[in-house]
C-alpha cells in the first residue's frame, strides 16, 4: 500500500507565495515521476507540473516561471513552489506518482484559494 499526504494549502493574496509538500510512504517499489495537478471549480484536472527521477521538470505554460517542483528521493517527498500566485491558481492540488511499474497513485488534494 502507498499513501501520498499533501500538504501546505491555504489562502493567500495574489502575489502571495505558498509552498506545497507530498510525503510518499507505504510499499515503494521505486518512483519514476512525481507530479502535481490541480482541478479548479467547474474545470477538468490538469497537470500543473512534473518531475523525473533525474530531474528533469515540465510545466504547463500558464505557472512557467512562477512555479517549481523539486524532489527530494531520499525523503520520498516532492515539494512545489508557487509564488506570483494568481486567482486563477484557485484549485485543488494534487500530488501524483508514477512507479517504474507504471502504477499510479494519488494524494488526497490540498485546497489552495488566491484572492483578488
């Protein structure tokens, strides 16, 4: 079983800055990539970002500059930096791993408000 916790929501002024964080646990076979998405109200889920093992990172053009993943594979934890935040950030954010046996897991979502 693996469980990924998120944490790090909040409510924040844009402009503002929040840090989000995503601490893997459980029977980890080894985990290829690590990512975030997030589904704002009335809109479908969309990766906001990702990150390989090696490093390497993919942002979805609107947070490109703004946002930055990184991980930390010897904590099996996987942070994102969002600052310049926007209200259009508004959205429910999920952490997501890929295992080198292709299976998926999810977070259960942490809530990030920007207000106007």
């Amino acid at each position: 079983q693996v469980q990924l916790v998120a944490s790090g929501g909040g409510l924040v002024q844009a402009g503002g800055s929040l840090r989000l964080s995503c601490v893997v646990s459980g029977t980890i076979f080894s985990i290829k990539t690590m990512g975030w998405y997030r589904q704002a109200p009335g809109k479908q889920r969309e990766l906001a970002t990702s990150i390989t093992r090696a490093g390497t990172t993919n942002y979805v053009d609107s947070v490109k500059g703004r946002f930055t993943i990184s991980r930390d594979n010897a904590k099996n934890t996987v942070f994102l930096q969002m600052n310049s935040l926007k209200p259009e950030d508004t959205a429910v954010y999920y952490c997501m791993i890929t295992q080198l046996d292709s299976r998926d897991y999810w977070g259960q979502g942490t809530q990030v408000t920007v207000s106007s």
